[in-house]
C-alpha cells in the first residue's frame, strides 16, 4: 500500500499499511488497479475519438464513476472495486473491438483474472511505479485533481447536465497518466489544464444546481430536532436529497442535513417541505458520535465516511448509495430507466426508530453563494469604500479530525471585526457557528455552500474585480487561507490557480505528494505557502 492523496497521510508522507482513513491495504491495492484499468479504457477511447469515431456514454459514466469511487472515503467495500476493476476489462475488450485493433500498452493488454493476480498487478502498477519524484508528484496533481473534477461533474450528471469536453478531458487526461515522454515544463502545463476543467465541471454543476432548485438564498437553518422519527442525509448530492424528501413526504418521517450537506437547505426547492426540519450535528469526521445519537437510518450519497469503532452500533441503519460504499451497510442502487432510487427501505426502517436525541439547540445562517452575494454588491461594495470591510478572507475547504485544525477556528476568531469570512466546504464548521456578529447587517460568515461551490467565490471575486475596475483579481482586498483534505479540494485549488489567484496558503500542511521541486515551482510562480501561528499568519495577512 502507497497511498498520500489526502492530508492526513501518515507521518506527512504516505500511509504504507493501513490508511489513516480506515482504508486497508488490499482496498488500496485494487483502488490502484481500478485507476491502472481506467487508463486501458482511456487509451482505446481516445484513439477512437482520434478516428471520428462516437464513444458510448457509458464509457465516460465509468470513468467518471470509478474516479469518483477511489476519492478518500467515499467507497470501503472491496467487492465493489474488484468488480468494477473486472467490468474495466469488459469495456475495455468493446472498444478494442470498435477500434479493429490492439493497443501495445500494458494498460490496454493486462488480464489479471483472480484475486492473486490482480494483487502482484496491482503492487506494481501505483505510483511507486513511477521513479522520477518530481514526475509523480505532478501527475498526483493531476490524477487527484481529476478525481475531484469526477465528483463535481457526476453530481451535475445525475441532474442531466453533460459536457461531452468533459468526457474527452477525463479520458485524455488518464492517457497522460500513461506517458513517459512528458517533460516537467509540459507537465506543469497539463495541471493547469486540469485546474481548466475543474472550472468548466463547477460551472456545470452550478448550472445544474440553480436551474433544477432554483439559487441559494439567505436561510436561517435550525439546528435542533424534533419529536418525529427521522433520516439523516449525509455527502454532497442534491438529486438524492430531492428524491428521499418526495419519498419521505407525508409519511410521518422528519430528514436532516449532516456534514456537507447543510447547503441543501438554501435551496428554494428544498424549502417547500414541511417534514425537512434542519441540520444535525457538524462535520463528517464527527459522525460516530453523532450517528449513534441519531436513532434514525443513516444514507450516504457521497464521501466522506468514517469506518465505524467497535462499539458502535449504527450499522444496521446505515445505508449508501452512488459512488459510497461500506461493507455491511445496504446499497441503494442506481436509478434505471429514467426512474428514481427507491429509498423505501429507509422509510420503513426509520418509521420504527425513535426520534433523533437533540445534541445542540439554535440556528445558524447561509445561502451566501453568487447569486445572493451580487445581489448584495452594492452594499458589499458601499461598506468596503466606507472601510466598514477592510478584508476578505476565503477559508473555504475541508475540515479534518486532527487537532491541529483548531488553528482555523483560533484564526476566525482572531480576525478584526472589520474582516469577513467567504467560506465553502466544511472548513466552515471550525468557525459557522461562533458568534462573530456582523457589519452593517453583512454576516461576518458568509457561506457559499458546499466544497464546490467553492467555484461560486470565484465568481464574487471577479465580479468585485469588475465593480471596482481592477485589472488583477490579486488586486482584490481578499486574503486566501484554505483548508484541505481531499481531491475535491485538490481541483478546487487547480481552479484557483487557473483563474490567477495567487499567495493562496494552504493548511495544515501542504500536500505529501508535492516532491520538493515541484512545491518550490507552486511557491515561486503561484506564491502557495503553508500556515503558521495564528499570531504570526495575522501578521502576514494583515501586514
């Protein structure tokens, strides 16, 4: 096992015998292997696409999906991931039928049949596999960073939004993967390219998003419960949300938001639904403790999941579906023939649970993505002339369990009154629900909404760019200190600095897959710096 794609890596470089996120080493290996055959895909694909030809759509939907599924915590269930590593070799062996001829690449030839085999594959095929450090380390970036695009993009296409450059991108971008006669400079090249894309799947899902729900408004979100018997709805995608809230309907059973799926309550659509009562509990890597005291059932569309302890007892009650997985727990399939998932034995299952156990009481506010903040922009604009707004600070992300994530709570707080907080991800929950009051009737907090909605203050960047006829984004009186853990946040950032944003600093520790010539390039031509001391970092940031 070689596995250093999130922020907690082991000893900050890899973790080599069990992941710090629960994953073992055989999951590991096949997850590898699943990327390797993707690859074979890729390769077939593409030089059908050189020759005219039309690809079926459901080669991109697995490559999309498969990306989707080796992203940190999204799918624990080694069954899942073999097979999806022997259905590869299926589409694989149609396209080379399409195609009328074989492609000389182990990618596209390997066989592996059993267990064993796929094993030694898989042992050599990760990359370690790849001897120059500064080589892989950019092709992590890439690879990574198009896991993340992956996610994004599957969640617009479960809404119907597809972007055939998109299918192209993902597949050429694993034929990459491939290559051994890239230089560093063209290498270099190719993550941003990566960041490129990253804009165009955030864009879509945006589009996606506010077309089918309408945008996110300024919404005051309970966070209590009540006496009705409930579900818990945990990830990011909203076309579930929307299906279990329908399913749900007038059957007596409440449904709450946990972790990134707090921003499905900004949504208009969403509102309509009396039985939709709020949020419940904090970020994902809370979520033993906070599942246990649910009583409900538990549905996962999406990463991030924390493999259960021992004692915990949630697991005959916690159900996945899309690109999760966990062994034990009850997969809700795919949606067939235009129908919706079938979420009923959920609701059967929750109508004989107690009601959830209350763990914190009040509201707190969001809905702050593009829309609404432009919508704002003459009074956002007003109070930053006026210099009631000095700064801006984006503290968007991800959160983490580990201690050292108290820094970006220590900073909030820190931060003079006449500073806001623009926010996405759920970095927020080191700091959405402090007291930190507001300026001029502008929350001090303003959420955007999930990890990628990330893309959306972007947009209020350069809108105020615009409003205040800058000619560099970096002009803007906005400061970037963005937390991270996974890939989604790994395309996040290629977004950013694609768009030119610079002197990002990134936290708490820079990626254990940048080789130290390649995090010297990122710091010399895009000024990324890690994070230090509150008081030391308010001294950067605020001169």
């Amino acid at each position: 096992m070689y596995c250093n794609q999130c922020q907690e890596a082991a000893k900050g470089y890899a973790c080599t015998s069990v992941g710090v996120c629960g994953k073992k080493n055989d999951l590991a290996n096949m997850m590898d292997l699943l990327i390797y055959s993707t690859e074979g895909i890729s390769l077939y694909a593409q030089e059908l696409r050189a020759k005219g030809q039309k690809i079926d759509p459901k080669v991109d939907l697995f490559i999309m999906e498969s990306l989707f599924a080796t992203i940190t915590n999204a799918n624990f269930d080694d069954e899942v991931i073999i097979k999806r590593v022997k259905d590869a070799l299926v589409i694989r062996e149609e396209l080379k039928k399409q195609l009328g001829a074989e492609i000389n690449h182990p990618t596209a030839t390997f066989t592996a049949a059993t267990l064993d085999e796929m094993n030694s594959l898989a042992q050599k095929v990760g990359f370690l596999s790849i001897e120059n450090e500064d080589v892989r380390a950019l092709k992590s970036l890439i690879l990574f960073g198009l896991k993340g695009l992956a996610a994004y993009y599957h969640h617009a296409h479960n809404l119907g939004h597809n972007d055939e450059k998109l299918d192209n991108f993902m597949e050429e971008a694993l034929v990459v993967m491939t290559r051994e006669d890239m230089s560093a400079d063209e290498l270099t090249a190719y993550v941003l390219k990566t960041g490129e894309f990253g804009v165009t799947a955030m864009a879509l899902l945006d589009a996606a998003n506010t077309s089918t729900y309408g945008n996110p408004e300024i919404t005051t979100v309970n966070l209590g419960t009540r006496n009705n018997p409930g579900i818990l709805i945990s990830g990011h995608d909203l076309k579930d949300m929307e299906e279990l809230l329908k399913q749900t309907e007038g059957t007596g059973v409440d449904v709450y938001t946990h972790g990134e799926m707090l921003p499905a309550n900004y949504y208009p659509a969403f509102k309509k639904y009396e039985h939709f009562v709020g949020n419940y509990g904090g970020s994902w890597w809370s979520q033993n403790p906070e599942f246990e005291s649910f009583n409900g059932p538990i549905l996962f569309t999406t990463n991030c999941i924390v493999p259960l302890k021992s004692n915990n007892t949630y697991l005959n009650r916690m159900y996945t579906t899309g690109a999760s997985g966990y062994p034990g727990a009850v997969h809700i399939p795919d949606r067939e023939d235009g129908k919706a998932k079938d979420f009923s034995a959920i609701i059967e299952q929750a109508k004989k649970c107690a009601p959830p156990v209350q763990i914190e009481e009040g509201e707190i506010v969001g809905g702050f993505a593009h829309n609404q903040v432009i919508a704002l922009a003459d009074k956002v604009v007003d109070a930053v002339k006026t210099g009631a707004i000095k700064k801006f600070f984006v503290m968007a992300g991800c959160d983490g369990r580990f201690k050292e994530r108290s820094y970006y709570t220590e900073f909030a707080e820190a931060l003079p009154k006449d500073t806001v907080i623009l926010t996405a991800g759920c970095a927020k929950y080191r700091y959405n629900k402090l007291n930190l009051g507001d300026i001029g009737g502008i929350p001090r907090v303003l959420d955007a909404g999930q990890c990628n909605d990330s893309y959306s203050l972007a947009v209020i960047a350069l809108k105020l760019k615009e409003v205040f006829g800058l000619e560099d984004i970096n002009e803007l009186p906005i400061a970037y200190n963005i937390a991270w853990y996974e890939q989604k946040a790994v395309i996040v950032l290629l977004a950013l600095l694609y768009l030119g944003v610079k002197n990002i600093h990134l936290g708490p520790t820079l990626p254990a897959f940048l080789s130290p010539n390649v995090a010297n390039v990122l710091v010399n031509n895009f000024g990324i710096a890690g994070i230090g001391t509150v008081e030391d970092d308010m001294k950067v940031f605020l001169g």
